[in-house]
C-alpha cells in the first residue's frame, strides 16, 4: 500500500559523518557488491566508452570555502534517508513503493513495480536509479537482507556499507530510541536534515565536519620546508641576507 | 526533466482528444451517421493513442493493471481510472449519435465532467511535485486545462469557444513561462541546502561521483537544449495560439479547421517539449547541475 503509516514502531536509518569520511568509495562497492548478488543491480556497458549502472548509494565531493581561511573538502555519500513523510511513497500507482510499520525501511516491491519512474522524480535526494536491464525501480533497502539474517555472523548484521567503512564514517541504528548510538550522535554532534523545507523528515542524518583548531594559513608542509641552513651554508644565508 | 517524446505524444493528443470527445460528449456539435462515427472515433484514437503511448516509457508495461491499485493516494493511478471511466462513459453516447438511438445527452454531459476530471488528474502528476518548482504552481493544470479547451474546440469546430481557448492558452503560457522561470529561485533550494554545508560556507561541486551520467543525470538533468529556449517559445505560442487564432477569425470551412488543428498540434508539441526541458529537478543540485 503506498499510504504512508502514521507511526513506525523503530526508525531505522544511517547517520553519515562527514568529519571522518574520506571519500574512499569503499561502501559504494560494498552497496554494489552486496546488492548485485541479492537484488540485482545491472550495469550497461561496465568496461565500454560509456559504462553506466545503477547503484544505491554515490559519493559525491564538494568544494567549500568558509568565510574566513582556506578552502575545505568534503566527501558526501548519499544513499535513501528511509524518510518518515517519504514524498517517493504515496506517488506510486501501483503499491510497489512502501514504507514498513515494524522499521520505517522504504522499500519497492519489484514485482509489481511497473517502471514508471515516478517516484524517482519525487525524491529531492536522488535515491531512485531504474535498473535498465529489469526495468524496475531499485533503491537502498537498509540491507534489510543483512541486518535481520541470522544465517550471517552477528557482527555482520549491519548494512554493508557501515560494515565496510575503514573510517567508521556510517554508523545504522533505530532513532526512535533516544539512548541508541545514532540518537546520541545526532545530539552530541548536531546532526542535521538535508534540504528540511521540504518536509520529507529524512531518517538519515549527517554529522558536520568538526571545526578545524587551528586556522590552516599555509601548507601542512610548511615545518617541513622550512629547513633551517647549517655549517657554510648557514654562514652564506646569513651573510647573503645581510647584504 | 528529460523530455521524453513517448510522454510529450501522450499528453498532447490525449489532451486533445479528451477535449473533443468532451465537447461531443455536450452536443457541440451533435453529427449523426457517418459524421459521428468520423468525430467519436477521432476522439477515441487519440485518447487511446495516447494512453497507449504512455506505457511505452514503462519498465515493465505488462504489469499495467497494477496501477489501478492505488487511487487512493497516487495521481497517476487517478489518471489511469479517470481515464478509463470516462471512455466508458462515452461509449454509449458515441454509439447513440452514430445510429441514432436517442439516448439521453446527460450521459454525454457526466463523460464531459469526467473528461476534464482526467485531465486535471494528469496535470496534478506534475503539479503535485515539490522536486519540480517550475511544475509546482496552479499554471500547470491551468496549461493542461487551456490546451484541452483550445485543442478540443478546434477539433470539433466551435469557432468561438476555440477563439477564447487560444486566448486562454496564450496566457497561461505566458504565466507558465513569466512564473516559471522564477520558481527555482523561490523553492530557495541550493547545493548549499541539498548538502547542510551551507552552514559552514559557500559550496561547489569539486569531482562527480561518477565519470559518465547515471539515470538520474539523464532523467532529470537536461541542458543540452535549452539554449534555444527563447525562439521554441515564440514558435510554441505562435503555433499553439497566435496563428490558430488568426486562423478562427477566418470564413469557417472543414479544410481550414485541418490546417488550424495541424498548426495547433504542432505548437502543443513544442509547448509541451520545453514543459519538460525546461523544468529543473532539485536533484540537479548534487551535481553543480540544473
Ligand atoms: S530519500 Fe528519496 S527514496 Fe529515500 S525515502 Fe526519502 S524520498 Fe524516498
Ligand atoms: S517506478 Fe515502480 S516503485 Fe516507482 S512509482 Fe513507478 S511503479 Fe512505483
Ligand atoms: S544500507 Fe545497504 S543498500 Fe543502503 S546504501 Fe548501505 S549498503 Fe547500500
């Protein structure tokens, strides 16, 4: 049913820190690997001119240039925030598109999804790629076939991409629970909603980068270049200087 | 938004067919015989026609039926039992006219509430998208309603009606067009708020996450053609309304309602070809792209 539920009794979902993420890509092809092998994920033309793929979740580079100092980088995953107003959901004609009562997991039923790609348009956060080949509509599920299956060692119960991060920069857990890992970081951090106006409620949160101590006016290799002459060469700069 | 021709056919000659099967639908004309069997089945081709051209833009067009499921909250299901309910409706009135069985009008009249009932749930498929700024205002049912005025007047040949038609679709291109270009703009969205790294500074895109375009760059990042935007829109409200227009004022005779009707259609293509060109999805943000 593509009516969305009133309550959820968890909110399962991610938060992303953006402090410690470095952009290595490494739950990008966790995502893959994992989702290749259980849903299906099609690539077209993988190792041609022009490959292209659907994938669940991308990680995208910004550019930003506080007022003050230098410049930074940040790395910015981006996957489905599981939505608690999900505008993704009630647009479905079919019913393919659903929210779970039990966790907030936005999910599609492929099997009745008719391809139409309307739910694609309606999420702002890019979270939807149709999959060329099966000609349905894919999206991250949470891992929900991980982090239930008993079949897998208890400390794989997590989504791939959390599992995989080298710099923990992902961290999965249920924020309806105040005392949960994710709810304590959201507070001690200041955990944020991406585009908030327009009221979809996202679930996932993103963590800011942390403040730099101390302003970064030169190179980090400064110290390092700046060597100090000895022996002749000492007596040289400085007589050179003086002159 | 990618202006996929598929969408483009279906909305505009379904539009227009919707529009003459409704002025059938209330007498305007009345044909009997032949003629009725030529106006009905005019009317009827182009909604089907256009119906089944939608589903060529489908993944998996062969579960179709399921999109009746969800009316109640999906506007594209809406569309789909809108669409058929009116066909229904209509049938018996088509057949009445054709062999003259006397059925009573008001079965035409409650096809015409429902033709416009369709097309109001088609355009509430754009409308309804917050992603979309430039689709998220009232002008995109006005569009989809004038379009259906002006095309279903001058396909059944109610001058007059087809005159006010043009003149109303001329204006809410116009609006569309004045009020659009504005709407990014006032969604007050950026890669700064798509992100939250507004909050420490000005943001650029500094690497794609990807080397080649995915299906959301393709789907919903189009750019390519909008440089020639300005003169499609001239030749969009020219075609669609202004030569029409002119055209109505003219001695009526069959052949120059032809020729209007070709002139009208191609200007509701071009017009309903920048719809989507030119409409910028919020998703765009994440790659520095509009
Ligand atoms: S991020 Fe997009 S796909 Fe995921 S729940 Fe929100 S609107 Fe739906
Ligand atoms: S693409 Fe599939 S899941 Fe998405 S709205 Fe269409 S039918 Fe529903
Ligand atoms: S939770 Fe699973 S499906 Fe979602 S982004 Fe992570 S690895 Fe991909």
């Amino acid at each position: 049913m593509t009516a969305l539920p009133t309550h959820t009794e968890k909110k399962l979902g991610l938060v992303i820190d953006l402090d410690t993420c470095v952009g290595c890509q490494a739950c990008v092809t966790a995502c893959k690997g994992w989702n290749d092998q259980g849903q299906g994920l099609s690539d077209q033309n993988p190792y041609g001119a022009d490959p292209s793929g659907a994938f669940l979740n991308r990680v995208h580079t910004y550019q930003v240039q506080p007022e003050e100092g230098s410049a930074q980088i940040i790395a910015f995953p981006r996957s489905c925030l599981h939505c608690e107003d999900a505008p993704c959901v009630p647009v479905c004609p079919t019913g393919a598109s659903y929210k779970r009562v039990e966790d907030g997991i936005v999910l599609v039923n492929e099997d009745a999804c008719i391809g139409c790609g309307l739910c694609a348009w309606a999420c702002p956060y890019g979270a939807r790629e149709m999959d060329q080949a099966a000609g349905v509509m894919k999206k991250c599920t949470l891992c929900v076939d991980r982090i239930y299956n008993e079949n897998l060692p208890e400390e794989d119960r997590e989504p791939a991409c959390v599992r995989t991060c080298p710099t923990s920069a992902r961290h999965f857990g249920d924020f309806a629970d105040p005392d949960s890992k994710v709810s304590k970081l959201v507070a001690e951090r200041g955990g944020y909603d991406l585009m908030p106006d327009l009221k979809t409620k996202p679930t996932n949160k993103y963590l800011p980068p942390r403040k730099k101590d101390r302003p970064q006016e030169a190179s980090l290799l400064a110290p390092l270049l700046d060597i100090k002459a000895t022996g002749f060469a000492g007596w040289l700069d400085k007589v050179l200087g003086k002159i | 938004m990618h202006p996929a021709a598929s969408v483009i056919a279906f909305t505009v000659l379904s539009g227009m067919g919707f529009g003459l099967l409704a002025f059938l639908g209330l007498g305007l004309p009345a044909p009997e015989g032949w003629m009725a069997f030529f106006h009905w089945g005019l009317g009827y081709a182009l909604a089907v026609g256009g119906l089944s051209a939608s589903t060529l833009h489908l993944g998996n067009p062969q579960r179709a039926l399921k999109a009746f499921s969800q009316w109640q909250t999906s506007w594209l299901s809406r569309e789909a039992w809108a669409a058929v309910a009116t066909l229904l409706v209509f049938a018996p009135m088509a057949l009445s006219d054709i062999f003259g069985l006397g059925l009573p009008r008001l079965i035409g009249q409650l096809g015409a509430v429902l033709a416009v009932l369709t097309v109001f749930t088609t355009s509430m498929i754009y409308a309804q998208l917050k992603t979309v700024p430039r689709w998220n205002t009232p002008i995109t049912q006005g569009l989809f309603f004038s379009f259906m005025l002006a095309g279903g007047s001058i396909l059944s040949g109610n001058g007059k009606i087809a005159l006010i038609g043009c003149a109303l679709t001329a204006a809410a291109l116009l609006a569309a067009f004045a009020i659009g270009d504005k709407a990014f703009g006032k969604a007050a969205q950026t890669i700064g708020t798509a992100t939250g790294l507004n909050r420490i500074g000005a943001v650029k895109v500094f690497e794609q996450p990807h080397t080649s375009p995915n299906y959301l760059m393709r789907e919903m990042i189009h750019i390519v053609a909008r440089k020639h935007a300005d003169k499609l829109r001239l030749i969009a409200l020219g075609f669609s309304c202004v030569l029409p227009f002119l055209l109505l004022l003219l001695p009526a005779s069959p052949a120059l309602y032809a020729v209007t009707a070709t002139i009208h259609v191609i200007g509701a293509l071009t017009a309903r070809w920048l719809f989507f060109a030119e409409a910028e999805h919020v998703v765009g943000l994440y790659y520095g792209q509009r």
